[in-house]
C-alpha cells in the first residue's frame, strides 16, 4: 500500500491532518495517543503491517492530534481539551464523508473516543478501546505526577515510552523517532499533565453503542480496560496475550480478528434517545423584587433583552435552547467548555443590564423527549444552579474533569446534598 494523501480539514481555527485508506462496509476512525504522526509513522514496518490489516477491515480515517503531528502545534505548554479533539473528530469525519464510523481509541485516546461515542451515539456504529483508561491511576499523587512530569521534560526524545513499557534497545530507538517528530518535550509533558486531570468515569454509563474493550495482559495500565467494561452496559472485554506496542503478526492476527468478529456480528442500531449532554441552568437572582422596584414595562424590556442576550450567547457557543423558565434558560451543550463559558459570557451580559444571574452547569446522560430533556442530569443541573449565589457560575465535579487543558479554573465549593438526588456531590464555583 502507498503512503496515503495527508489532507487537511479545518477546526476551530486549526488545520488538523487526517489519512483516508482502505475499503469495506464500514469505517473506522482511529483516535491515537501522542506518538502519531501520519507520514513518519509508515515508515515504520511495524505500523505499515498494523494499518495495512487493519485497512482490511474497512475504510480507515486517521488523524493527528492537534498540537502534534502534521497538525497545527499549539502556544507551548497548552493542549487541546477533550472538547476540541471530539470536535476535531467530528470534521474529520465530515470532511471524510463520513456519517457513522466505528470509534477507536488507544491510550490517551481512549478517553475521546469515550466521550465521542456517549456525545454522538448517532455517529458512532461501535466504540472499540485497547489498552487505554477512564482516569490515570496516581492521579491524585502529586508527587508521583511531578516525578514524571521531570522525567518527561528529560528524557522525552530518547524512547521513554519503550522504557515504561519494557521494550528492547532497539525499540527504545524506534519510539525515540516518534517521541521527536510527534511533540517537543514541552507540549508531552503538558500532555501527560492533562491526562491526570482528565476523568472520565462518569461517562462509562452514558454509552449506548456496542463496545468492545481489549487489554494486553502485560499493560501496566491493566485495571483500566476491566473498569472500563465494568461501567458500559453490554460491553465484551477481552484480555489479549500480547505485548502493549511492537506485536508480532500473530498477536496482530489475533486482534483483529476479535474486532472483526465483534463489528460483523454488532451492527444494531444506538439508542440516540439517550445522550450526553452538558445542561445549563440560568436564573435572574432577586427578579420579582426587582419587577416591584422597576415596574412592570421596564421589566418586560429587561426581560427581552436578557432573553436576546442569552440567545446570542447560546449561537456563539454552540448551545441548544431547550426552554425559558421565566426568568431562566434550559441549554443543552455537545461540550461542558462551551457551557461554561457561555454561562460566563451570560453572567457578563446580565451585569451590563443591571441583572444578577446565576448559572449551574453539569454534565450527564439526558433522555431526548422531542424537543425536550429529562433524567437525572437536568435535575442535577437545576440544583446546582439554585446553589450557586448571584454572579455566579457553579459546576460539578464531573464537569471539572472533562475540561482539563482548557484553561477554565474553579475554586471548590465543597460537597452538598441536591434535593432529589441520591448522595453527596462536590461543587466548584468558576473563577472569572
């Protein structure tokens, strides 16, 4: 097979790169870990032979992560959030001509195409995972994270991904090629930094597609895969007897062979009725007394001019309006990023205005009635934003960790019960 043509589809700004190869019934996106890049990497025996059989599959569309590869890098020390890949993935696969693809990631990749299958279930045939994880276990050991965030800064470039894994020499030169032309040192340490803040965990049970979960045996990362298909209902889990990078043809023949049994005899319809969403809940702070003090005219065209404020708002940040609440807003959001920063942008409008608002923010699985949402994660939404005092914009703890790398930053809250909720649920306020 000849190198394919790297192409390239715009996002958010960003030119990312992608590859389309092979033929079949199916497609398959393949959301890799750092060490990707597209051209440099077919000249590597080992990956020819991986793409090449995998190509036998289906149509196979490959991309590298934005900030490194072939795709625009980004300012250092920055990282594209999750919320970007997913949105990266989305017009690549548009670009591609792409309706419905099977989704797999692999090590860090795992938790966007995690997150891509639970936000776009009617984009996604099946979710395939190998060798990945929901969180990083020692996220929250602080001294382990910068024992190797040092490490990373130092030995980048010279095959530290082989040495974590226990591969030879000569695979140690293999993935110090890789290491160099994937990412500078800086931008895989910072990388790996957001990877311990990244959580995932509270997706696992919004997915709705056929999922497969393979693990090599000898991964240090073992316990994720089997967490993994614990949380995801109906999901197969296999552990393979193979090594976590560099299988022979044999251990290849045998991967593959379990993805093609699972995709053949997996092909039903998701359940697109229940999805993932980030709901968001605004609330005029003190608006009856504030209609008493202004009367009623002059509340009417604070009113309407709130309510356009928020409906600019909702365009420029992707936002679905669900429903008013009076002197409120029910949004829905394919990210928790760009709800956050909507409520921000709100909060900021309505001060213009005179107006205090408060907003909640959360991210769950929803149940789609029309044009409506219901289940627990509106619920949930709708209490924390009653928490939240005037100007304020409160989160979940959920919504903190899937909006690592983006910059947004949040002061705890503390935990609290929400009325008709089961449990304690930590909170965190967004600092402006």
């Amino acid at each position: 097979m000849d190198v394919p043509e790297t192409r390239y589809a715009k996002s958010g700004g960003f030119n990312i790169a992608y590859q389309v190869f092979g033929e079949g019934p199916m497609d398959l996106v393949f959301v890799s870990g750092i060490l990707l890049n597209l051209e440099s990497a077919w000249s590597e025996p080992f990956w020819r032979r991986v793409m090449e059989s995998t190509a036998r599959l289906g149509r196979v569309i490959l991309l590298d992560r934005r900030g490194s590869g072939l795709s625009d890098r980004l300012p250092p020390g920055s990282v594209p959030s999750l919320e970007e890949r997913i949105d990266d993935i989305a017009v690549v696969m548009d670009a591609a001509g792409s309706e419905r693809a099977v989704i797999y990631g692999s090590i860090e990749g795992g938790q966007v195409a995690i997150v891509f299958a639970a936000t776009y279930p009617e984009r996604t045939d099946a979710l395939v995972l190998f060798n990945t994880y929901a969180h990083l276990p020692g996220a929250d050991d602080p001294d382990l994270k910068a024992r190797i965030m040092r490490t990373i800064e130092r030995e980048w470039g010279s095959g530290l991904y082989a040495r974590w894994w226990g591969r030879s020499e000569e695979h140690r030169k293999v993935i110090g090629r890789w290491e160099r032309l994937a990412a500078t040192p800086s931008a895989a340490a910072a990388l790996v930094r957001t990877n311990f803040e990244t959580d995932v965990r509270d997706v696992l049970g919004s997915i709705r597609v056929p999922t497969l979960v393979m693990q090599s045996r000898g991964d240090p990362l073992l316990i994720g895969g089997r967490e993994i298909a614990e949380q995801i209902r109906g999901s197969r889990y296999v552990e393979l007897e193979m090594p976590t990078l560099f299988f022979e043809k044999h251990h290849l023949d045998e991967l593959l062979g379990v993805m093609q049994e699972f995709l053949t005899g997996h092909r039903a319809e998701p359940d697109v009725d229940r999805v993932l969403k980030t709901v968001l809940f605004t609330d005029i702070v003190g608006s009856t007394e504030r209609a008493a003090e202004v009367g009623d005219r002059k509340w009417k065209e604070l009113l309407d001019q709130h309510d356009a404020a928020m409906r600019e708002e909702l365009e420029r940040f992707r936002g679905d309006e669900i429903k008013t609440t009076g002197d409120g807003f029910l949004a829905a959001f394919d990210g928790p990023a760009r709800a956050v920063r909507c409520a921000q942008a709100v909060g900021e409008e309505a001060r213009r205005l005179g107006l205090a608002v408060r907003a909640g923010v959360h991210t769950g699985e929803c149940e789609l009635r029309g044009d409506d949402l219901a289940g627990i994660a509106v619920h949930i939404g709708a209490r924390v934003a009653s928490l939240a005092g005037p100007g304020e914009v409160f989160v979940t703890s959920t919504v903190r960790d899937l909006v690592a790398g983006s910059g947004i930053e949040f002061a705890d809250r503390g935990r609290h019960e929400l009325k008709g909720v089961p449990g304690e649920w930590q909170l965190l306020a967004v600092c402006s």
